[in-house]
C-alpha cells in the first residue's frame, strides 16, 4: 500500500511539475500561438481560444496605438495639407506591422476553421471586456 502511494504521490508530482511549466496561450508570442493552434486548435476548448485570442490582442496593442495616435491627429489637423499628410503617415506605419497583420489574419482562419474558435471569435461582450483590460478601444476592429 505504501508503495501505491508513493508512485501516486509521484505521478501527481510529476504533472503538477510539468503542466505548470508551460505558458498560457496568452504568454505566448503570435507565431508561437499560431504554431500551437495549427497543431492543437481542432481540439482546443472555447476558454483556450479566447486565451489565444487575448494573446493575439496583447501582441497587435502597440500597432492598435500607433494607428489610433495618428488618426487623432489626422482627425484634430485643420490644415487638409497636413492631414494628408497624416493618412500617408498612416501607409507607413501600416508597412511596419504587416506581419502582423498577416499573422491575425492567419490566426482568425484558424479559428474560424474550429467550431469552439468560432464561438469564441462570436463573443462579442467578451471580446469588449478583453479589450478594455488590454486598454484598447472598443472599436479597434471596426
């Protein structure tokens, strides 16, 4: 009996040790996320979608801001020259973030190709929330 429970004790051990060493979804990078859910989204459940989302998110922040910043400029600016010159402003920073780009682009097929991905894509007071944690506006996507 002592010995049945020393080899529970270390089974429990040794899945509590190897299952706190991997990441959240969210901590991870949008490659690796990407990575992850070409190999594993099929069985993914609805709750690690939307820690995969939510690490996309984290990841597009600083071009969600970049972008916002330059629209308010362009949208305050009462000289049309200078606000033309804004939307070109716009183009550039685009270029920056293309793999970005490509990357949300990527990772919204996949989910869209998985039955839990597409109910957490649909969540629409969720997807609020996250944002709003994330300090990024309601409309980022619109």
């Amino acid at each position: 009996m002592k010995k049945f429970l020393t080899i529970v004790m270390l089974m429990v051990l040794g899945l509590s040790l190897t299952s706190c060493g991997e990441k959240a979804l969210s901590e991870l990078s949008g490659a690796e996320i990407i990575e992850k859910a070409k190999a594993d989204g099929a069985n993914w459940t609805e709750d690690q979608w939307k820690d995969a989302i939510k690490g996309m998110l984290k990841e597009m922040k600083p071009m969600f801001e970049a972008m916002s910043k330059i629209k308010e400029d362009m949208e305050n600016e009462k000289d049309p020259a200078k606000a033309l010159a804004a939307l070109g402003k716009i183009q550039e920073e685009a270029k920056k973030y293309e793999d970005l780009d490509k990357n949300f682009r990527e990772f919204t097929k996949l989910a869209e190709s998985s039955e839990n991905g597409k109910k957490a894509m649909a969540d629409e007071e969720w997807g609020k929330q996250v944002l709003k944690e994330l300090g990024m506006p309601e409309d980022a996507f619109k």
